[in-house]
C-alpha cells in the first residue's frame, strides 16, 4: 500500500462567519466555515480523485467512517466541508434536527453532550433560532457528531481559524479502479457496510453510545485501516491501491 501524506490545510480553508442565531444570552459558536481552497496542484487533485472509503480520526480514533463512490468526482465539497462543519459543532450552516418534534431532538442532543458552553448552544438555538436550527439544513449535525465535538470542545469551542483542524487526520483508502461507475458504486458500498457491522466509529449513525462505549478503544486507525484492507481484498479481489492522509499541522 503506498502511502501519501499531505496538510489538511492545504486543502481546506477555514473562515469566520457572523452567525444567524440572534437574541442569544452567549455568543453562538455556529460561526465557522470550511470550504475546500479554489485552487489546487495537480498532485494534490489526483490525491483526493477516485472511490473509496475514508476515515476521519482524532488522536486516539476513528471517528467517521464514510464512503465515496464517484470516480471522478470533488471530495473535498461533497463530503468534508461538511463533515468538518458538523462534527466540530462550530459549522454556520449546521442544522440540529427535529422540526417534527424539536423538544425531543433538544433532548437527545443534550443526552450526548457534556462540554457547558455546547450545551448553552444548543439550549439557545432552541430558545432563540428554533426555526433556523431546528431543521434539515442540508449540513446537519447529530447527538454522535455533537459527542465527539463536546469531547474535543477544549479546542474546538475556542479556535476560530485552521488551528482548529491541528488534532484530525483524515484518509482516503481508494479501491483499485473499476471498469464502470455502477461496479465502483457497489463495491465501495459493500465495503463500508461490511466495515460498519465491526467497526462502529463515534460519530456514525450506526454507534449507540448505551451498546458500543466498549469498542471506542479498538477503533484505532491502524485497525479500521486493515478491515478497510481485507474486506476490499474480500469484495474487489485487490488491496486498497493506497491510502491518502490529510493531517491539521498546523
């Protein structure tokens, strides 16, 4: 597998927004935007081109695992700005959920959040930005993202530039080419929902903190990145052709 490492913010830009939460007693941390930077080397272009299954960890984890299925499509829009958005908890855009019931979604996202001041926020929006919050906003956040974002809250509540990506790392593990977009298609699905049956990171839907709190701590990188492997091996026949990992440094 051959591996190559690039900075994290040398493909996305971080930047500050005025929030459109009004009426709050504290400053809304919905502030904060990321978005892919608008010109990149060939070399970095052909780093993040293809289909596979990326990962994006902390330090000590895995937190997100997802896959990305066109051949030749932008990666950096499609997904990860607003992954970033969502599960640093700091996204202007970010959307909590529950119109239907928003009471319920204040509770839930509450249930998975312990960092005061994200808790503030969340009790704000509900009190004071319920109808641009409290909705599907096409970047929306989850009591798991929000888990994961209260635990890194230290940094995450406090930067309002790139430092904020310092402790992430995210990798593409791209699967060998295949010979049509519908083969990719399926061959990368099966990959992560084979994946996603052992490995339940942090923040996708498929963790349920009251069951999976014990597998946090096998959900390393180098474990997820080698069932990644074998179950590619399994499906396509070939190894992950290499892993792209783009890491804060900053």
């Amino acid at each position: 597998m051959i591996e190559q490492t690039f900075s994290l913010i040398d493909f996305i830009e971080v930047t500050s927004h005025i929030p459109k939460d009004t009426g709050w007693p504290t400053p809304s941390p919905f502030n904060l935007r990321f978005k892919r930077k608008a010109t990149l080397t060939p070399s970095q272009t052909a780093a993040i081109t293809g289909t596979g299954i990326y990962l994006i960890s902390s330090p000590n984890e895995v937190a997100y695992l997802g896959s990305y299925r066109p051949m030749n499509g932008d990666i950096l829009a499609d997904r990860f700005e607003r992954h970033l958005e969502t599960i640093t908890g700091r996204g202007y855009r970010i959307g909590l959920g529950g119109k239907a019931n928003p009471n319920k979604r204040k509770d839930d996202l509450l249930s998975a959040i312990a960092a005061p001041d994200l808790r503030q926020a969340i009790l704000s929006a509900f009190d004071h930005s319920r109808d641009a919050r409290f909705k599907d906003t096409g970047v929306n956040t989850t009591p798991n993202r929000l888990r994961f974002a209260s635990e890194n809250w230290q940094l995450f509540g406090a930067e309002h530039s790139s430092r904020i990506l310092a402790p992430l790392t995210i990798q593409l593990l791209r699967i060998r080419p295949a010979a049509s977009q519908e083969q990719a298609s399926r061959e990368v699905r099966t990959i992560e929902k084979m994946v996603l049956e052992t490995n339940k990171p942090l923040c996708n839907k498929e963790y349920l903190h009251s069951l999976h709190e014990g597998l946090r701590a096998s959900n390393t990188a180098e474990i997820v990145i080698e069932r990644v492997r074998q179950t590619a091996h399994q499906v396509t026949g070939s190894d992950i052709t290499y892993s792209t990992l783009l890491m804060g440094r900053v």
